[in-house]
C-alpha cells in the first residue's frame, strides 16, 4: 500500500468537490480538515484495511 494517496471527495457541507491528500501510513485515524472552498471543518474518517491494500474515507459535518 502506498504511504500517501490523493482522493477525490465531495465536501458534506456545500457539496463542492475537493481534494485530500491522505497519509495512510498512519493506520486508522479520524481528524478535522477545512474545506478547500468553503472553509468550513470536516470530521475525516480513514479506515485502513493493511491485509487487503484498501482504504475507506467518510467524511461529515463536525456538528453530525
């Protein structure tokens, strides 16, 4: 699995299109990121699978 990798996701708050640059190196973790347009926070969920090479992202409101 790569340490880094780019994804493409949909802000939970305006709906825009963004881009996060996660490090996956880390395993499992969630923290809070702004988005890019709007600026608002977002709770980001990373899930690492380290067996099968895959990875999961949620991404939600900070309020929800």
């Amino acid at each position: 699995m790569q340490a880094m990798d780019e994804a493409d996701l949909q802000c939970p708050h305006c709906g825009e299109p963004i881009s996060l640059l996660l490090d996956l190196s880390g395993g499992t973790q969630s923290y809070i990121e702004d988005c890019q347009v709007c600026c608002q926070p977002i709770h980001v969920s990373v899930w690492v699978d380290e067996g099968n090479d895959e990875y999961q992202v949620d991404l939600r409101r900070e309020q929800d």
